[in-house]
C-alpha cells in the first residue's frame, strides 16, 4: 500500500511540474521533420531517376520520416488540451 501512496504522490508532483502537458513545439518540429524526409525522398527520386537504388534509398527517407510515431505521440498525449 506505501508503494502505491509513492506512485500517487510522483505523480502528483509530475503533474504540477507540467511534464504531462503537450508542449505546440513538439509537435510542430515532428510535422517539419516528417516534410523534410518526404521531401528528400521526393528529391532523390526526381534528381537519380527510377532505379532501384533510388526506391530503395527514398524508401528509406521515407520511412524515416516516422509518421506512425507522430500518431502514436497524438494519441498518448491529450493534444487538443493546449488548444483550450
């Protein structure tokens, strides 16, 4: 019972520190890191043609880019908190 007092007491003072509020910043830095990779992917496969070295290597940037990540983070934090 002592040790569940402790979690509920380390997560009070999580809370009032404001670690589990979602930060814009966060988010909007995910956003540009994603355009960035599909952009380079974009570019590699326009600038070295439709081999397969080029699929593979866009393919690689785009994965890269890591969008399910971004959904995993949307769903875990309450995003639309901060638009209140």
């Amino acid at each position: 019972m002592a040790m569940l007092e402790d979690f509920h007491e380390l997560r009070d003072k999580v809370e009032k520190g404001g670690y589990f509020r979602p930060n814009p910043i966060f988010y909007v830095f995910i956003v540009a890191h994603i355009l960035f990779f599909d952009l380079l992917g974009w570019w590699t496969m326009r600038t070295f043609g439709t081999g397969w070295l080029s699929y593979v290597t866009a393919a690689v940037f785009l994965a890269t880019a890591q969008v399910g990540w971004l959904c995993v983070e949307l769903q875990v934090t309450y995003v639309g908190s901060f638009l209140n």
